[in-house]
C-alpha cells in the first residue's frame, strides 16, 4: 500500500526531490577545474588550486576547509540560505 502525503505545499517552499535535483547539480558548472579535479577557491584569495571536486559531485578546499555539496558552493558563493540555494540550482 502506497501512503500519500495529505499535506499541501506551501507556496515558496522546497520538496526533498528538490534538495535531491540540486545536490546532483553538477559543480563542474559552478567552477572551472583542471584536469586533475582542482580550482582555485573562491571564497579565499589563493594562487595554487586547492578545491577538490570529487566523482560523488562533493567539493572540499584544502585552504578554507569548506565543502559538502552543490547546494553548499550556492550557499557560500551567493550568499543565500538553504532554501534560496536550492531553488537557484533547480
């Protein structure tokens, strides 16, 4: 037996197939990284690349100890809260 939700969407407001759709947001189109999976991070000054973007679509900087995932680079880069994130991905 199937449950259906009774409850109704609010206006503004974000389903977890939402969060799933901007977490598989490709952070390859958020960033320019070289062939070895590097960029130089955004959210400090740096010369050398020490942003990492995983297989799993994950980003960690080994400078600012920043990182999880495509909704987080929103987050940080714009400024925005979770939900603002989530639908400027989607």
């Amino acid at each position: 037996m199937l449950f259906r939700s009774t409850k109704k969407e609010k206006p503004g407001q974000i389903t977890q197939s939402d969060i799933m759709k901007a977490k598989e947001y490709p952070i390859e189109n958020l960033i320019k990284i070289n062939r070895s999976g590097f960029a130089c991070c955004p959210f400090h000054n740096e010369k050398m690349p020490s942003l990492k973007v995983y297989n799993n679509n994950t980003w960690y900087c080994f400078g600012c100890h920043k990182g999880v995932d495509s909704i987080d680079f929103i987050m940080y880069s714009e400024g925005v809260d979770f939900i603002s994130a989530v639908k400027i991905l989607i």
